[in-house]
C-alpha cells in the first residue's frame, strides 16, 4: 500500500499524482485482525505495540489496481510521553528539595531515541538527559542522568536526580508564603482564528493522536504548630476543540499528589467546534496547584480531601496507567 509519511489527509481531493505518495506499507490479516507493517522501523517486537501511524489514506497495490481506502488511526490506549517528578521537601519548603524526574517513552520516539543512545558514548547521552530535563523544569540542578530500554515493552525511561528549590525561597519563608506544585498545570489551547480571505467553513487539524500525562509526588514536612498545609486547586475534566483535559490531585499525610492529561481525541475538529472551542476558553482554568501554610484555629475551612489519584506503588509503565478517566481509557471511535 503507498501511503504519504507526513500524513496524506485529502489525497483524493487532489488529482492523482505520484509524487504524492513516498513511503510503502503492508497491510495484513493476522489472525482475523487486519495490521499496517512499516518495513523500514527497527526493534518492533510485538504486534499489541506497534505505534500508531501517521498514514490517513492510502492506495492498495494488487493486481487489477485499487481505489484509494481510508486507513485507520486509533488513539492510543496508554500515553506517548509520562513526566514524573518526585519532589522530597520534607527538609522544608524554604530549603532545596531532592527530586528524581522520570520520563517514560512509548512509541517512535522511543525508539529513535534509544537507538541514538546506543550509539553515543555514556557522558553524551547523560549531557542530552540533563539538557531535555533542563527545558522542561529548569528549576532542577541535574546530578545524575540515566536511560534504560525496555526491550520487550519498547519503553524508554529517562531518569534525572538533583535538587531545586521550590518557588521563590524568600516568599516561601513568610507566614502565608505559597509555591505553585510543579507540573500540576494545563495551559488554556491558542484561540482559533483565520485570516478573514480564507474559507472560514474549513476544518481544523489537531495533534491527534498526541497523549502526554504528568505526575507530581511533593513530600513535605510536618507543618507547624497552630498552622497546617493548605492546596489550592480543583479537579477537572474538560473536552474543548476534540481535546481532553484532565486533572486529578489530593493532599493527605503532608504528602501532595497531582496528576494531569491532555488527550487528542480526534484528528480534526469543524469550523463550528473551532467556534464552541473559543467560547469555552474564558471559563478554563488549568492554573497550577498551589500549596501555602495556613493558621488553624476553630471553624476554618480546610482544603476539601480528595482520593489519591495514585500511589508510590502505581507502575506508570504498565496498563492501567492512571492518566484519563475512565471513560476516555479506550480508543475512541476514530480507531475503530
């Protein structure tokens, strides 16, 4: 089967050309069950965990020719890419806190990734994780790196230690002095707007199949006398413009737990959602958890306690990954 590599949406919208196709794929029955094998990637290992292409179209190449056929893309049961951060501050929140951060990869950047790792030498690919880790939470100072591959599960897993300090350290000091958690925020999407010489009716595309989860662990100390630890922020679970997300957090046993998702549920949404989209975003708030110290005394108020979204058991290389509700667990129907 010829298929585009970036995609090929629309193809037979176009008039027929070859060079609009650069890249060939087999598509076989096995075992009832029909599958799309690309000859030119390396370490797959088992069908269950082969990634999803990024093929929408292609042409069948059998004797007597072929019309152009849609080709599936199911959205993936378990997220691309998990971010974990490990923050132990039980030294005070004032003080830096030792963090282990963890990134763990499916699919082709996986792959491509592991496979350049073989080939560097150990300070390289150590110098590479710090910088990744250096990007996404510049508040780390990385002492260690690391990366191990699964060879059976095909997954990744980027590993950094170090210390950070958590906000600003003279604000965390005052009575009532906060720090956003970490990784505990979902940015509002870009408000979609067109040119207004284009056609206004036009669909737009998104990242599907992208799945990206974040997981936060933020150990703290006892709190002070007459003062106890105070978490800002509210669950939720929104669908806005074909993406899902999601966030779970609790506070229990001056331990802090949040997890979030941000899910590609379709490969494209209408002009008229693009419309809904925008008129949802004034009422989005994705902010940051924060944790603050708060007095006590009698009849205050307490931050309200939430089941924990998981445990320092939880195996986030495993399914059951607890990343979506429960409900958006399975492909939904644009895999089908």
């Amino acid at each position: 089967m010829l298929v585009n590599s970036n995609g090929g949406d629309g193809l037979g919208l176009r008039l027929p050309n070859p060079g609009l196709f650069d890249h060939v794929i087999v598509r076989a029955t096995i075992a009832g069950k029909p599958w799309l094998l690309d000859g030119t990637r390396l370490g797959d290992r088992a069908l269950d965990l082969l990634p999803v292409g990024a093929w929408r179209e292609g042409l069948p190449l059998r004797e007597g020719g072929g019309e152009l056929e849609k080709l599936p893309t199911p959205s993936p049961v378990h997220p691309q890419a998990v971010n974990l951060l490990d923050i132990d501050a039980t030294a005070g929140i004032d003080q830096p806190a030792l963090v282990t951060a963890r990134r763990i990869l499916r699919g082709n950047d996986a792959a491509s990734l592991a496979a350049w790792f073989a080939t560097v030498p150990a300070d390289q690919a150590q110098r590479a994780i710090k910088e990744y880790w250096r990007g996404e939470e510049p508040w780390i100072e990385g002492d260690k790196a690391s990366w191990k591959l699964d060879e059976d599960s095909g997954i990744l897993t980027l590993t950094l230690t170090g210390e950070g300090e958590l906000g600003d350290p003279d604000e965390a000091k005052t009575e009532n002095g906060s720090v956003d958690v970490p990784a505990s925020g979902l940015t509002a999407p870009s408000r979609l707007r067109r040119p207004r010489s284009q056609d206004q009716t036009l669909p737009w595309v998104t990242a599907y199949p992208s799945f990206n989860c974040w997981a936060t662990t933020l150990r703290l100390p006892p709190p002070p006398a007459n003062q106890r630890w105070d978490l800002s922020g509210e669950p939720f679970d929104k669908l806005m413009g074909g993406v899902g997300y999601w966030r779970r957090l609790s506070l229990a046993d001056n331990v802090v737990r949040t997890v979030m998702s941000r899910r590609f549920q379709v490969p494209e949404i209408s002009a008229a959602q693009a419309t809904e989209l925008n008129g949802q975003l004034a009422s989005y708030d994705g902010s940051a958890a924060t944790l603050s110290l708060r007095q006590t005394f009698k009849g205050a108020a307490k931050w309200p306690q939430q089941p924990q979204p998981f445990s320092d058991a939880t195996d986030w290389t495993q399914g059951g990954t607890p990343c979506a509700p429960a409900q958006n667990a399975k492909p939904s129907a644009a895999g089908q």
